[in-house]
C-alpha cells in the first residue's frame, strides 16, 4: 500500500512541474538545433529537405540535403547522416520552393503546426530559385548566414514599414482556414550571391496561384497590409513620396455586384525630378492629380489580377458580414468576387517637397 501511494505521488509530481518520464537528450554538445528548414521538390514526387549545420558551435558550416517521402522522416533521416541529434526547438524559418508551393503547401504547414516543439512565430516564405546554390555560395562569405536571414525577417516584421510582406506560420495557418480571406506570403529570388525579396505571393487555399512585385505589391501593403509606406517611388512620374500613410474604406452595392474603395493617403513628396516646378501651387496640383489618376488605374489592375486568380487576401470578404442578415457563405463570396465591378478613388494629402534655404 505504501509503495502505491510513493508511486502514485512520484507520478502526480513529474505532470505538476511539467516534467516527462521519458527524457530526451538536450545535452548542448550533442544537439544540432535547427534554425531553418528549405523545402524543394525532389525526384519522383519526393520532398527535398535542406538546413545548414552546425547552427551555434564554431565548425566549418556545410548544407545537409535528403530526398524523402514525409517530413519527420526528413528529421530521422538527417539524425543518421550527422553525429548530433537534429532539434526543431529553435526552428526560425521555413523556405518553400515556388514550384513546390504551387502544388500545395497543406501537409507541411499541417506538420508543423502539429510539432510541440516549433514555435508558430516562425517565418515561412516563397523562395524562386535554388536556396541551395545560394547557400553554397555564401557559406565562405558569411559565418552565421541562417542568423543573419532571421534578423532580416524579424527587423521587418518590427519595423511594419510595408517594404516586405513579412508572415509567420501562425497568420498563414489563420488565413488558410478563414473562409473570407485567403493566405500570402513573402517572395526571395535567389541566385548563387543574391537573396533578394521580390514581392508577395497569393494562394487559393494552399496552393500558390500568382504574385506580384514592384508597385503592385507597394499597392498592395497600402491598402491591405500595413498601410504605411515609408518610401512610395513611382518612377513613370519621377515622384518619390515618404512615410506614406492610408485610410481605405470599402462599399458594396445591395446585390455585391460593385464595389468601391476610397483610399486616403497622407505623406510628403520627398524628391521630384519631372517637368513641374513644386514651387508653383499650379504645377504641384496637377502632379497631385496626376499621382491620384496612376493610383487609381493601377489599384484596379492589382484588384482585376487577384480577380482572375479568385483569392481574396485583402479579406474583403469579411466586409459582406452584417448584422441582423443572413451571411454570404464562402462559395457564394467566391462566386460574387471574381465578376465584382471595382471602382477606386483616391483621395491625396502629401506635403510638398521642401527647399532648403541658399
């Protein structure tokens, strides 16, 4: 009786304090903890993982590579190919292959989502090229090259200042099962020395259906994303405008046929090198009227483009929801949006540019 009762208390004390009977083995000499995983198509429907070790000690870094079936048998398989045992506790990234992403994304984001250990505030992105060669190449150049890709995401994600469409597994899980907004992510081209961010990219449930990149994608963080530029460049008007700032309201019509979107912007044109001379009130209301006219074409084209892909990553969707009426269920949004005749109107307060004194 008494060995039952030290038992049964020894059992109760390891769930109170969080413990587990079956301990793993987290000895910092014999880890490998990963910092993040690339995900490529492989041969014959197979999956291609790629991460960088070791991620903390001081050795010579070199890319690990398999082709497997399943994801967790990617993690066992690198566990037989390395002398320290791979760790997802510290998983900071995930790079996903455009090809691949275009197939579907759903059991991996499902995979992870299910890890215990992975964090949902890892950063997952849309990489066009080999992340592979870049790697390679870039291993000599610089010691801590995984450290310094997760600054970046995180320097981005802080700042909010609409230069990158920054997401983590947590945002993209919520807009994959909303079913009034559909998921994006961060696009990076990538070569043998460049990793560079090209614009976002937009899915239909969780397959990668188009992208964008240049204005649009300036468009689109204005009117959706973070509403805040800090440099708005349009080179067809020679205008640069800084610290951009956005109001958008949106309306339907009574049988969601039309839509209209105001957009307010607030900011100050920052540098000109056109025809018209900012010190003539004549001519700076005419570049306000010529930027106002550009955006508002523009706009409609970026809408007409998730249009003809039929998602929905503003979340405009969710404005149909009102009180006291039935709810427009997802399939009939689906069916209403990609016919919707969009008109937009901009209306612009920007301060003009400053001259310094002689």
């Amino acid at each position: 009786m008494m060995m039952r009762i030290k038992r049964c208390l020894l059992i109760a004390l390891l769930f109170t304090t969080g413990c587990s009977p079956f301990v793993e083995n987290n000895t910092i000499e014999e880890i490998a903890p990963v910092v993040f995983w690339s995900f490529n198509e492989g041969e014959e429907g197979m999956l291609k993982i790629s991460t960088l070790v070791p991620p903390l000690i001081n050795e010579k870094k070199r890319l690990l590579s398999k082709q497997v079936k399943l994801l967790k048998q990617g993690g066992k398989e690198f566990n037989l190919i390395y002398y320290r045992e791979f760790k997802s506790g510290q998983l900071r990234m995930v790079l996903i292959n455009k090809n691949l992403a275009k197939k579907g994304t759903l059991t991996l984001i499902d995979t992870l989502l299910n890890d215990p250990d992975i964090s949902q505030r890892l950063y997952v992105a849309v990489v066009e090229g080999s992340f592979e060669d870049y790697i390679k190449g870039q291993i000599s150049k610089q010691a801590h090259l995984d450290f310094f890709l997760y600054r970046m995401f995180k320097h981005y994600e802080d700042r909010h200042q609409g230069e990158m469409s920054i997401v983590n597994l947590h945002e993209f899980k919520n807009r994959l099962y909303s079913p009034y907004t559909d998921p994006f992510l961060p696009v990076f081209k990538v070569g043998k020395d460049n990793f560079i961010y090209k614009g976002t990219a937009f899915f239909q449930e969780d397959k990668l259906v188009g992208s964008i990149d240049k204005l649009n994608d300036q468009i689109f963080q204005l009117i959706s994303n973070d509403y805040y530029l800090k440099n708005l460049s349009i080179p067809d008007l020679a205008v640069s405008i800084g610290q951009v700032r956005s109001k958008t309201q949106i309306h339907f019509n009574k049988d969601f046929s039309a839509m209209s979107i105001q957009v307010n912007l607030q900011g100050r044109i920052e540098e000109y090198r056109g025809d018209k001379n900012m010190s003539i009130t004549e001519d700076y209301l005419s570049l306000n009227e010529e930027i106002e006219t550009f955006l508002e074409k523009h706009t409609i084209m970026f809408l007409n483009k998730l249009q003809k892909w039929n998602v929905d990553p503003i979340g405009v969707g969710k404005l149909t929801l009102r009180p006291f009426s039935r709810p427009i269920s997802n399939k009939e949004w689906s069916s209403y949006w990609p016919r919707m005749k969009i008109n937009v109107e901009y209306r612009i307060d920007f301060q003009p540019i400053k001259r310094m004194n002689r």
